[in-house]
C-alpha cells in the first residue's frame, strides 16, 4: 500500500496496519466500529490484546496519513474514522472518473466517455486490495470494486466498438474474456468486433470456446444473447454492420449494446395524497434523516406496520416532499410482497425495470442476476436519487437493491421488521389518534357534512379502529351515499360480525388486506402456531395480554409458544407495545375471531377460553390473598400454567396494577357465556376487596354489571349469586392506595350440598358455611 502526495511517498509494509488502513479507507468518512476492525484483522480468534493493538497500529498509522494523504484519522465513541477529503484516494478518483465517462457516453460522446473510462481503468494495478488479508469488510467491498472495475472494461468496449475502433475493442474484449471466460456478454461482444473487423472464423471460434467453458464448468448451453450473436454471424446478419464512426455514437437497442444510462432521470412516484393527515413526527425524522442536507451515515428506512395502516401513503406523500433533494431521479417499485406469496416481485425483474428507467434498453440488461445488480450499482454511484421500495415481502427481496454509496436515499414499506436488513433503521406505524381520525373522515366527506354530526363522525373513527385503510372506506361510502350520516354509517357497523363485510368498496377490501398477512403464516416456521395463537388472541379479548396468559389458553408453557406469538408480531398482526405483552389492533381482533369461527374451532375456543379464565382467577386470588396482612392464604388455586405465585404484597400489587384492565375486559366480554359465567362472577368476587382499597369506581361498575349479566345464565350457582350479592351495592371506597387490612368476605349460609355446588368449585375456601 503506498500512500503519497506532490512530494512525499510512504509504503506501509506491515500486514496488519497496512490491513487496518484499507479498512478506514475504504469506509473514508464513516465510522468503523473496533470489533469489525478486529474481526477484519484477526478473524474469530483476536488475542486479548487486540484492542490495545488496534489503537498502537492507529497511533504509527497518524504520523504517516496526517501528513501526505491530507486526511485525519480521529476515534469516535465506537471505533475510528478517516476524515479524507474527496478525491484524496484512488477509490475516489476512479468512481468520479466512472462516472464521468457513464454520463458522455449517455448523452451520446463515445470519444469523451472513452477517455474518462480509460483514465479510470488506467489507476488499476491488479485486483483490489491485493496486498491485503481480506476479511469480511474488506472481501465484500473489494469484490463490489470488481465488479465495478469490470463494468468500466466493459463500458470502454463498448465506446470503442461505437467509434468504430474495432481491434482496440478486440484487445480489450480479449483481455476481460482472459479474466472471466464464462461471462457471455463480453464474448458476445468480442464475437461482433471480431466480425467488424472481418474476422469471421475468429468470431465463430470464440463461440465454440465459450460454449465448451460454459458446458465444462457450469454444464450449461449459451444463452440466448451469445447464440443470437452466433445466428447472425453464421447468416452475416446485416443489424452486425458496425455503424458510422462518430463522436457522438447514438443509443440503439441492439443485442450488442453493453447498458448506458440515458440524460433523464425517472420521475416515477404515484400521486400523492391530495389530504394527507397527520404523521408530522413520522415524516420530520425521515426529512432530518434521509434528505442531502442532513449528511446521514445511514440512508435507508424501513416503514413496517399492520396492513392498511398508511405505509404507502406515507412513503409517497414523503417522497413528494423531499423530491427536489434528489436531482438524478425518483425511483418507485411496487414489489408486491402485501399480494402474498409467488406474487412477490422478482428480483432481477426489479433491477432491469429500474436500470430502463435510466435509459438501458432490455436487450443489453445483464442476463446474470450478479451482473444486473453489479451494473445497477455501477450505474446508482454517486447519484442523488431516492428509491422508494414498496410493499416489500423480507429483507432478502430488497438487499439487492440496496445501492453500494451513501448518494442515494432508500425508503422501504412492509409489513415485516425486515430486522436484517443491513444499515437500515426502522419506524413502525400505529393507527392514527382519535383527532387524526376524525380530520380524515372530515377532509373525505367534507367539513360542513363532518360538522354536522360530530358524535357519528366519533363513533364512525372508533367502530373503523381508527385505522387509516377503513377509515377511507368508509369515507368512500359516505362520499357515495349523500343521503346518509356519519352516524348510519357508524349504526350499520356496530354489529360486529357485520363490520368487515361493510368494510369494503370496489377494490378496497378490509378483510382482503389482513388476510394477506394471515395466509402468509402458512409458509412460516411456527406458522400454524402462530395462526393459532392469533385466533385465541381475537377470542380472548382484553387489551393487552402477557405471554404467559396466552400461554394459560393453550395449556402449554410460555417457552413453547413464544415463537408462534412472536411470529405474529414480525409480520404485523400483532403489536407487542412492551416486551412480553401483546396487542391484537380492533379490526383484526374482528377479524381473527370472524377466522375462528370459520375453523369450526367451537369446542377448541370454549376449552381455550376457559383455561384462560381459569388462569385469571388463580392468579388474581393470588395476588389478593398475598395482600392480607395477616398472610393467611387462601387454599391454594390448581395451578394451570408454570407460572410462579407472588413472593410479597408489592409484587402481587404490581399484577393485579398491570392486569386490571384485562381482568375486566375479560369478564365483560364473556360474562354471557354460561360456561364461563361461574368464573366471572367469582372473579368478582375475588376483585371486590381490591377495588374497594384501589377506589377506581369505572373499573368497579364494569365488573359489576358484567357479573350481575352472568348470574342471570343457569350455569351459576346459588352459592355465588350469594356471595355476588354481599359485594355488588358496596362501591369502592375511594380512598388512598394501601395493602388490605382486613380479612376477606366470607360467604356464609349454605353448604356445597346446599347450593349444589360440587366440592373443589370456583369459590374455593370461600365457601366455607357451618
């Protein structure tokens, strides 16, 4: 490695060092983290000292680059980086004369493209990075070099061939055939300057030794590129007649053209949003993050979120913002991964679609996937250009085309973490608030209309999960029905099972939509778990279950499920809003139970429901018997899950704080069914004490009429329908939060003969009459 200015030369000898200093080369300008400098230097065995070593080789390293090289290395909290001024390295120097070259022989100046190829071809002196052990940074990034200095070759071919030149393209063409013997265009594109220059035996001599390399080592006929080229040298085809020398060689789409880019750049957003609400916060940190001003170190966000949830929206809406921060064009790609399965988008259909939208006709698109993207790269380097990646399927869809600098900004879409995927950060959408809800529907349906019906305008937010695919539906079916209210509509949805089915206009389906990502599961490890596990969630019911209370449905452990519930999460039917609960969004709780009960799952549902009833109770009895201060347990609860009972009143009180919210709902949602009915009730039962200390007086009511609901059902004996009645006309207290001071109620009168209640029922030690 040598490092030299007008005056100056310094060789750096040493491996190691000289190793480290390709690194930061190599990534001028950006930081390199200290554990990938040592895993470039000494592979997965470092000696101890490595760290320590790292900062000596720096510290050598400083006296000789701070000098002639013009640049700074400096440590950050991570690692090191190399502040270097552009154009200060080779690298630089050949990207810029890449480039230069890519944009004359666009605008059609063979002779001026020529020369800056040449110059650029002309700072190669063997394969990169030679002189150095490549690790994993360095071994990645020296073949992306590769590939680019292979393209270069290939691009001054080609401008040689354009200006008539034919034995300088022959001399070339020879050399890259020498380098890479299987690669077809290059030997379709030496086959036609050997014709050109009349030689018609040798052109038909590189055929048959490019299809005995390709039948030896790859065992494979030629493609159809080298045998059209073949066809037409054998019938002296006239489209092989080389054309007029010119300064100025025209774009043409034959077979024998290698990709150029043409002097327009793609516009290919779809219209924006003419009302977009809300996701100021959203569209501000991808402003500050992704657009030329703010000097990002990482230029590609993901935009995940459950389907319908204004992904798309968002990335075009922002997209149109920002368009004037992008010169060189404003790529989209709809890579249909939210059309499910084989619909997805292929991968080098992608890449030759965008490389047409810079001006490379079909037929001199690289055959090779390697090669398509190798040229994609080449083609995106140093350009200002934003790609907006929508509804892609999994990160290994959209790695390809990642662009191999820092010039162009990504924007992804999907409804799967894409965790991945490499440099990218990740914002993930939520449903709108209820003022972003209500400002959508009035922006579709018009103020004065919105106005007029402010509690239908409410209601219809809420019924539509405040979520922004239904709530455009719903617009949209106002928009066409004049004659109705906010509140129709919102009256029309209020039966749930129902509410999908109205959900949907033209081409816009609700149920479509989730449906997407829930078929989806089945191509998943932990796939039919997963699908299981999201229609117990819809039955359940409460607002954010924990782990282990799904866990309590399925009879099973919590370890064993957590893949399947996690799945759920990842692909965006679920959201976890802290680590190790979950949160199943209104609409799609519709929809998993609506699943449900297509599956003809009945008793499965019934027996899930139960065990997770039963779940409730145990623990709650727990959690209130561990607040007595006299400790006096209560007889304990079968335990139904691995689940550890409560080691102090400040651990019980921290559950029952947490699960509150989901015991109620629990009880209000199937205080109606009379099996569960006796659970329910004696939930109640159970809870009464708590709420009396606790004071919330809302919480108190909904679970007293939930219970007053369930003791109408057959199913609940009298002996709880007595113990109901000492607590439903006692409201909490209202006083400040402390531990229970006094025993629980007891209920008295009657025994388990009495009131026909089996011995081991849901009362427990309760029920203990003389």
């Amino acid at each position: 490695m040598i490092i030299q200015s007008d005056d100056q030369r310094v060789s750096i000898d040493a491996l190691k060092p000289r190793t480290l200093l390709a690194c930061l080369i190599i990534e001028a300008n950006r930081p390199v983290r200290t554990d990938l400098l040592i895993e470039e230097l000494w592979g997965d065995k470092p000696p101890r000292s490595a760290r320590a070593n790292i900062r000596t080789y720096v510290t050598g390293l400083r006296t000789i680059v701070n000098g002639p090289a013009g640049g700074t290395i400096r440590a950050t909290s991570s690692g090191y980086l190399f502040e270097l001024s552009p154009r200060s390295s080779d690298v630089d120097i050949f990207h810029a004369l890449a480039e230069a070259g890519h944009a004359a022989h666009a605008a059609g100046d063979a002779s001026r493209g020529l020369a800056s190829f040449d110059a650029a071809i002309a700072l190669w002196r063997g394969r990169a990075m030679s002189d150095v052990v490549q690790g994993p940074l360095l071994g990645r990034r020296a073949r992306q070099l590769e590939e680019e200095r292979l393209a270069t070759l290939e691009f001054s071919a080609q401008a040689h061939l354009d200006l008539g030149q034919n034995a300088k393209a022959v001399t070339l063409l020879r050399r890259i055939v020498a380098e890479y013997p299987l690669r077809e265009r290059v030997q379709a594109n030496l086959m036609t300057a050997l014709y050109r220059s009349g030689d018609t035996a040798g052109a038909l001599g590189v055929y048959a030794t490019a299809r005995r390399h390709l039948r030896d080592d790859l065992g494979v006929d030629p493609g159809p590129e080298l045998s059209q080229v073949h066809r037409a040298v054998l019938t002296r085809d006239p489209s092989l007649a080389p054309d007029e020398p010119s300064a100025r060689a025209p774009v043409t789409d034959r077979p024998d053209r290698l990709p150029t880019a043409s002097a327009g750049t793609p516009a290919q957003l779809p219209a924006d949003v003419s009302e977009f609400i809300g996701r100021r916060a959203q569209l501000e940190l991808l402003r500050t993050t992704l657009t030329a001003s703010s000097r990002p170190s990482r230029r590609t966000w993901v935009v995940t979120g459950a389907g319908g949830v204004g992904k798309s929206a968002l990335a075009v809406h922002f997209a149109h913002q920002v368009a004037d921060e992008f010169p060189d064009g404003l790529v989209y790609v709809d890579l249909r991964g939210a059309s499910g399965g084989s619909a997805s988008a292929d991968q080098h259909v992608v890449l030759a679609r965008i490389l047409r939208a810079f001006g490379v006709s079909s037929s001199a698109t690289p055959t090779s996937h390697e090669e398509a993207a190798a040229t994609y790269r080449s083609l995106l380097a140093h350009r200002r250009v934003l790609l907006v990646l929508d509804n892609v399927d999994g990160a290994a869809q959209v790695r390809p085309l990642l662009p191999g600098t820092a010039a162009c900004a990504v924007l992804v879409t999907s409804r799967r973490t894409l965790a991945t995927l490499p440099g990218a950060r990740h914002l993930r959408l939520d449903i709108f608030d209820p003022a972003e809800a209500m400002a959508m529907l009035g922006a579709t349906v018009g103020t004065e209309r919105a106005a007029a019906d402010p509690t239908g305008v409410a209601r219809l937010a809420d019924r539509c999960g405040r979520l922004p695919l239904a709530l455009s539906i719903a617009a949209a079916k106002l928009v066409s029905r004049p004659s109705w209210t906010p509140s129709d509509l919102a009256d029309q949805l209020d039966a749930e099972r129902h509410r999908l089915d109205l959900l949907t206009l033209d081409d816009l389906a609700l149920r479509s939509s989730f449906a997407i990502s829930y078929d989806g599961l089945a191509r998943e490890t932990h796939g039919a778990e997963a699908a299981l596990a999201f229609r117990h969630l819809g039955l359940l019911a409460v607002p954010q279950p924990s782990l282990a209370s799904i866990s309590a449905m399925f009879g099973r452990p919590a370890s064993s499920i957590r893949a399947g519930v996690e799945l759920l999460v990842d692909v965006g039917l679920v959201d976890s809003p802290v680590s190790g609960r979950y949160r199943l969004p209104d609409l799609l709780g519709v929809y998993a139970r609506e699943l449900s009960r297509k599956a003809g799952e009945d008793d499965d549902r019934d027996r899930a429901l139960l065990r997770a009833l039963r779940d409730y109770l145990a623990m709650s009895r727990a959690a209130v018997a561990v607040l007595r201060v006299d400790t006096e347990r209560l007889e304990e609860p079968v335990r139904t899950t691995d689940r550890a009972w409560f080691a102090s009143p400040e651990e019980a009180a921290s559950w029952l704080d947490e699960e509150l919210a989901n015991l109620v709902a629990v009880a209000t949602a199937h205080a109606g069914r009379s099996a569960a009915a006796p659970l329910v009730v004696a939930l109640t039962e159970t809870l009464h004490p708590y709420l009396s200390e606790y004071g919330d007086l809302a919480q108190w009511r909904a679970l007293r009429t939930a219970s007053l609901h369930a003791v109408e059902l057959d199913g609940v004996p009298d002996g709880q329908r007595l113990a109901l009645r000492a607590v439903a006309d006692v409201p909490p207290q209202g006083g400040e939060r402390h531990f229970l001071a006094e025993p629980l109620r007891t209920v008295s009168g009657g025994c388990c003969s009495a009131c026909s209640t089996p011995p081991g029922c849901v009362l427990g030690a309760r029920c203990r009459s003389a």
